[in-house]
C-alpha cells in the first residue's frame, strides 16, 4: 500500500513468535557503512558506501508467561526477525534479516508498566542485509492452502537470487504436518517450486532459504499442503524477497 | 521573498538510480541543511579564551519522511534504488519559492523503517553525505 499510513497494523515476527501485541515500536535500518574518502585540497568531507549494515531495534513490553517475551528473549537468541511494517495482507510489504540479540532487560516506574524496553538485533552470518520483500502468506490453516499470487513490482519476471523466511507460530501440531512451499509462474496459471521448507508445522520455528541467482518468473505464491486430517490450526507467515 | 516565512513551500528533489531527478517533497516534513566550519580549537597557553579555527568543511543533508512505497517515483522506491551506490546523486533543496538552492553530489548513508503504535510509518532520519571532491553549494 503506497503513501503515508499509520503504523498500528505492523506485524512483528522473532524466531517463530508472534509478538506484535507486545511491541510498541520498531525500526529496521540499513546502512551504507560510510566511510570517508576525504583528502587535501577537497571542497569537503566526503564519502564512499563500505560495508552495508544492518540493525533492528523493537521497544516490548515485558511478559512472563509460557511463550512470551520473558522466557521467548531471556537469551539473546539468533535467529530471524520479520517485521510486515504495513500489516499482513498478501502482496504488502516485508523487512527480515538473519540476527543476533545483542541486549535484554527489563525496566519500570511506579506509575508504568514493566517493559523489556529497546532490544537491538543486529546482522548474524554472511548475508545480503535487509531482506526487503513481501508478505506472501500470514494466516491460520487447519487444512491445505494455495495462497494468492502476488506479481513482482517490475511486472515481470526477474534474474536474481532470492530467499524466503518461514515463521511458524501457532501452537505446534499435534498430528497433521504441513509442507510449505515457495511456487514461482509466468502466467499465473503454471506454477513451478521455487522454495521448499523442511519444517513441517510439528514446532514453533523460523526457517530461512536462500536461492542463488536465477530466473523468477513474475508471479509468485505459497503453498501449504497437509498431511493428514486432524484439522488444528496453525499460524505461519511467509515473507519473500529477490535482489 | 526576505523575511520571516513558513517552510511549507520547499522543494526537494532527489536523483532516482537512473539519474532523472524526483520530486520527493511530499513525503519529507523536515529538512535540515547542515554546513559546518568542522572548528578546531587552536588555543594555547597564555590566551584569553578558548579560540578557534575552520578546517575542512563537513556538508550533509537530513530529512525527516513519510514511507512511501509508490513505484518508482515513492521516496522509499527511490531511496532503496540509490543505498550503497558508487555513483553520487543530485540532491537539491530550495527553501522558498523563488529562492536558492542547496546542491550538490551526495550517497545516501543509511535508509531505516521505523513505526509506533500511535504513529504512521516512516524513515528514520535520512542523512545524505557529499560524495566527490566539489562542495556543494547555494545558487
């Protein structure tokens, strides 16, 4: 959704948790990594782009029940932070990025509430940056889902490497498993897999794939496909994103 | 126009990776030319008071934004095209109508997203950094 737009809507994803009801404020930055260039006799200080950065920053509010921030980022995990900043409908906006956790805490005043405060993510491993892509599935299943197709922004199809980030975030399942996959078509009507996950829906989890360069057809969707018939739900989210 | 005015009217256009400039001022609420003497004190035992001298210049840009997601022309779209290039692109200011410009070569130092609760989604602070040897300059 182009154009100036509140920000309550934004969805925040760490590692498999859904933790948007816990967080106040994001901010996701990529860098250039300035350097000065700047010599004797020029006009003034002046630079070249160095090695990219990238950081995220998430203000939470503190909770310490099962499955919540407390016991979820007590350990400064890394892993995979997702953030759909314009909400989760299909074909908007995604930022992820490969992290380290690289503070906890927790903070309060007597007339407050008790906050974890600002955590900082920071980039972990050899990666491209700030993933920016969009969402192509965020939703809850009990059975197997097509997702909708969502068209690249150059209206058609693209040489890049590209990648996926999987967040799984209901309550693991008890009996079904799912496999997700990323399908890429040139029509919308033939699709071919472009991106297969390992993880099946059994626990909460974040999987990340990466692809090497080559050709994305201009249509891209999820498929989610169950085996077998209990029927429990399931939270996953699917963002994707091309160089 | 002399005097006091309002900012409301500036203009601001930035170079898209293509090098055709666009005109993003719809999506910037602030601005901020920043030109410093980079002062250095040069005082020394005897004198009256601390004192100083101009070294090299430092000259940037900031910005404060709105996202914008609008192909191509969006700032965000445009900002996104330009992070980590080794080519400089032109970024001009004009405070009032009718007025000078601020200009010059610059790179784009970092492009963040940053949203509350309360709030609608932005940038943070958008720093462009002179990228070549020339100044830029009003004219």
């Amino acid at each position: 959704m182009p154009g100036k737009i509140a920000a309550k809507n934004a969805v925040v994803l760490l590692n498999g948790y859904l933790f948007s009801t816990y967080a106040t404020a994001y901010e996701m930055i990529a860098g250039s990594g300035a350097k000065s260039v700047a010599g004797f006799g020029d006009g003034s200080d002046n630079f070249v782009p160095g090695l990219p950065t990238v950081e995220g920053d998430v203000d939470f509010f503190w909770d310490s029940a099962p499955d919540k921030v407390h016991l979820a980022l007590k350990s400064m995990p890394t892993g995979n932070l997702t953030i759909l900043s314009e909400g989760s409908t299909i074909g908007y906006p995604s930022s992820s990025f490969p992290m380290m956790q690289s503070n906890y805490g927790a903070k309060g005043n007597i007339a407050g509430i008790i906050e974890v405060g600002t955590l900082k993510f920071l980039s972990y491993g050899n990666n491209v940056g700030l993933e920016n892509g969009v969402v192509l599935a965020h939703a809850t299943i009990t059975a197997t889902q097509t997702g909708s197709a969502v068209d690249d922004p150059t209206g058609g199809a693209v040489t890049a490497a590209c990648g996926a980030v999987l967040h799984l975030w209901g309550t693991p399942l008890p009996a079904d498993t799912y496999q997700f996959k990323v399908q890429h078509s040139a029509n919308g009507s033939t699709w071919a897999d472009l991106i297969t996950f390992t993880a099946n829906g059994s626990t909460r989890t974040v999987e990340r794939q990466i692809v090497a360069s080559g050709t994305i057809n201009r249509y891209r969707r999820v498929l989610a496909t169950r085996t077998g018939s209990a029927g429990d739900p399931l939270g996953y989210t699917v963002s994707f994103y091309h160089l | 126009m002399a005097g006091k005015i309002s900012a409301k009217n500036a203009v601001i256009n930035i170079d898209d990776s293509g090098g055709t400039p666009r005109n993003v001022s719809a999506a910037i609420h602030t601005y901020e030319i920043v030109e410093d003497a980079n002062a250095k004190s040069i005082a020394g035992f005897g004198e009256g008071s601390d004192n100083f001298t101009p070294t090299l210049p430092v000259k940037s840009i900031k910005f404060e934004c709105y996202n914008d997601t609008t192909a191509t022309t969006g700032l965000t779209t445009v900002l996104r095209g330009i992070l980590g290039s080794s080519t400089g692109k032109t970024v001009s200011v004009t405070p009032e109508v009718g007025g000078q410009t601020f200009s010059g070569e610059f790179m784009l130092k970092d492009l963040g997203t940053k949203g509350a609760v309360d709030g609608v989604i932005e940038l943070s602070t958008i720093e462009f950094l002179v990228m070549g040897a020339t100044a830029p300059a009003w004219a």
